[in-house]
C-alpha cells in the first residue's frame, strides 16, 4: 500500500524546487482562495489554487487532500489517485484512504482498488475497514467480496452494536434478499428496540417490530 519511494522523492523534489520562486498571493491566500472555490463547486478552479499551494507545502498533508479532491470534483480521477496516495503517506487518516477508493472506482481500476483495501483491512483487521471494504465491492458490483467483508466485519464486532447489522442488512436490500435482510433487522432490534432503521425495515417487510420478534446476532454465538 505504500506510494514508490522513487516517485515520492521526484514529487518531493519537483515541489521543493517552486519554493524558492514564491510570487504572487501568499501561501495562506492560496489556500484561502482554493477553499472559497471549492465551496462554490469550482473545482478546476480550487485545484489551480491548491496546485501552488501544495508547490510551497509539499509535505502539508492536508493540502494534498483538498488539491486531490478538487481533482476529483474536476473530474480527474488520475491526479485525484496521486495525492490521495501521497497523502497516506505523510498522514494516517481514513480520508486519504476513502478518496483514493473513490478516484480508483472512478477510474475503473478494480484490481488496485481491491488491493488497497484489502491490504489496509487485513493490516488493521478493524471493523472500518472491512465495512469500507465491503462498501465498495458493493458500488463495483462485487456482491461475494461485499458479503465476505460485511460479514467478517460483523464477526469482528461479535454482534455487540448494530452498525454492522445495519450494514448487512442494507447490502441484502440492494440485492432484493428479503429473507436475510429481515433477519439482519430482527437482530438489529434485538440490540437496540427503538431502531427507526430497524422498525421501518420490518414494517416494510409486512412484520411487526415487537420485542418478541427480535433475535440475537448470529455472531455473539
């Protein structure tokens, strides 16, 4: 999952060089001026913004993660992929992770996009991020991928809070199963009776969410 040494010293290279040209706005304006197009939807234009800034701060984690996301809102996917990468390498945060998948979905590139979050999954073995997993494989059309990695995830939690119920039973939605669906929601009521999420489901399903028609996680054994 780590970006190429080679190609991260080149950027650091290319980038520390334009710091000693410094003209026009200040670094801070730059990033002021990103900020304000970005939030006016103009992403070409914040990404012109943030390209000089992140010229002037090539390590500042926080400006890669604006200039690859206006790269994305830019519809430049490939860019959006670079500093996105680069950024996991100077900060870890689920942002630059989450950005990448989305440039790497964006661009088609299932394979890479797998071994990403794969490779971060097993590294951490949290419930994040086999849920992020799954969240994917679901939005690329993965349906065993997604359910392995919904799945595990809950296994992780042992069945104890119902955000990796609710999961797995919004992924049997998406795929019409409403046998698995509704038992995911039973036992979703189980841990948490006042569920709207869990209610309205069960509601929808023509059952009624009582107490007596709740079950207990299939993962607390």
């Amino acid at each position: 999952m780590r970006a190429n040494g080679l190609a991260l010293g080149v950027l650091l290279t290319l980038t520390l060089s334009a710091v000693g040209c410094q003209s026009g706005p200040s670094t801070k304006a730059l990033g002021i001026y990103g900020d304000n197009a970005m939030k006016a939807g103009n992403y070409a234009e914040a990404a012109e913004y943030y390209e000089q800034y992140v010229a002037r701060r090539p390590i500042d984690a926080e400006g890669h993660y604006k200039l690859a996301t206006a790269y994305l809102g830019a519809e430049r996917p490939t860019l959006a992929r670079e500093h996105f990468i680069f950024g996991m390498e100077l900060q870890d945060d689920g942002r630059f992770i989450e950005g990448a998948a989305d440039a790497l979905t964006e661009i088609g590139q299932q394979e890479e996009l797998f071994k990403l979050l794969r490779s971060k999954a097993e590294e951490t073995r949290s419930i994040e991020d086999y849920t992020r997993l799954g969240r994917y494989a679901a939005r690329v059309g993965d349906v065993d991928e997604a359910e392995q990695a919904f799945l595990f995830a809950a296994k992780l939690d042992e069945g104890r809070n119902v955000e990796p119920q609710l999961e797995l039973a919004r992924f049997y939605g998406s795929l019409g199963d409403d046998a698995r669906r509704l038992e995911r929601l039973r036992m979703v009521l189980f841990l948490e009776p006042d569920n709207k999420e869990a209610i309205d489901g069960i509601t929808d399903l023509g059952e009624v969410a009582g107490p007596a028609f709740a079950i207990p996680p299939a993962e607390q054994g």
